[in-house]
C-alpha cells in the first residue's frame, strides 16, 4: 500500500485515543471525582519523566547542550506568557472569577505540539520502511493512552465539562495527523527541526507539571489521600522511565 495512506491511517489510529476519556461518561460521578486527583498526580509524573527520560535525551543526541537547553527554557517561557495571558483573559476580564483554569488550554496547547511531533515520527518511520512504522505507531499508542487519560483528567479538574474535554482533546490529538502529512511532504526540512522541537515541548511539560498540577496535589489536606497522589505521581514517573527501556530494547 502507498505510504501516505499507512501514514493516515496510523496518525488517525492514534488520534482516536484521544476519546480514551469516554469511558468516564458513564461513570459514577462520585466515583469520577476520586479518580481525578489521581491522574492529575499520574500526568505530573509522566509530563515531567516524559521531558527528562525522553525528549531531552533525545534532542541532546542531535544537539548541543547549550541549544537544548535554551530551547527548553524558551519553551517554559512561553508557555508561562501563554498562562498569564490566559489569565487575564478568561479570569481578569470577569471580576477575577475563572471557570476554566488556564492551565486547561496549557495541557490542549502542549499535547497539540506532543502529538505533532509524534506525527512527524510516526511519519518518518513509516518514510524508512512499513514495518517500522507499525511498531513506532504501537510504541506511541502505547505511551498516549495512559497520558490521554491523565489529561483529560486535568480538563475536567481545571473546568471543562466531561463532553467538552473529550472533543477538546480529541481536536488535540488529530494534531498528529498534520504532522503525519507534513513528514511524508517535507520529511527533508522537519527532520532538521524536530530535534529543536523536543526541548521546547519539554519545557513546557515541564512547565505545566511544576507551576499547576502539583501544586493541585499540595492541597489535599488528608495525609492518605496525599500519600495516595503521590504514589500515582510516582507510578507517572515509573511508567515513562520504563517505557524508555522497552523502547531502547
């Protein structure tokens, strides 16, 4: 088959993840909000060990130190100045009420551009050879479904009605599909841009996790309910680091 076509069909595979969350529409509500804490704390840990076991090892195989992690810091950066106008915007401007917490379009914006770059190697893989591009499409899938799951958790903390969040970030995860497409048309030119494109992303997973899902976890005044996020905090971190083994094995 045409390459282009197992390049759609793969990145739109993966973009269906992005509905993992519609599992908690017949959930007991009761039972919906205990779950989540949980992955709020599960996605601090995969967001942060994501951007230091994967994208930036990677990216510090293509370049400098010095450029990676300026690259880094201008992706935390800006992605402070999208929070602060976030802010202003959704919260300032209505008497300082805020529905739907900034951080909310932060996990959008940062999964977008995560699920972009997995196109762009979704896309490259499949460039090499079919075969490699089934496995590195079942790697990622692998990796999305917990991540999806702990960000539309994240959502619907941050505001968003369980409805909203699913095609939020169902929206988010089709990003990939762009990104499948511009590999297989300008697989040259991208290939030289992902490795500026990881530490980027990773400073502003980084961002997301420090400034607003773990202070969340720092709220629970209940010491087991505290031990318990933390664990999932752990597991978050655990879960990516072992993903890393498996995909250099």
């Amino acid at each position: 088959m045409n390459v282009l076509f197992w390049i759609l069909f793969a990145t739109i595979v993966n973009g269906l993840v992005g509905l993992v969350g519609v599992f908690s529409l017949w959930m007991n509500e009761k039972l919906f909000n205990k779950l989540l804490m949980i992955l709020v704390a599960f996605s601090a840990g995969a967001l942060l060990s994501g951007a230091f076991f994967h994208l930036l090892p990677e990216a510090l195989e293509e370049l400098p130190a010095m450029n990676v992690f300026a690259c880094l810091l201008a992706g935390f950066i800006m992605f402070f100045i999208i929070e602060r106008f976030l802010h202003w915007h959704h919260c300032h401007q209505h008497g300082g009420k805020c529905a739907v917490h900034p951080v909310s379009y932060l996990i959008l914006f940062g999964d977008g551009v995560h699920n972009l770059i997995d196109g762009i190697i979704i896309g490259i893989s499949f460039i090499v050879s079919v075969p490699f591009g089934i496995i590195t499409t079942l790697l990622i899938i692998g990796h999305e479904i917990p991540q999806e799951l702990g960000n539309f958790g994240v959502l619907v903390y941050g505001g968003f009605g369980k409805t909203k969040a699913l095609i939020y970030s169902f929206i988010s995860q089709l990003t990939c599909v762009i990104g499948g497409i511009a590999a297989y048309f300008f697989s040259k030119s991208i290939e030289g841009a992902v490795p500026f494109i990881l530490p980027f992303a990773a400073g502003g997973f980084i961002y997301i996790a420090a400034s607003d899902l773990i202070p969340e976890l720092h709220k629970e005044p209940k010491l087991k309910k505290s031990l318990i996020s933390f664990g999932f905090f752990l597991l978050g971190i655990i879960f990516m680091l072992m993903l890393k083994f498996l995909l250099e094995h």
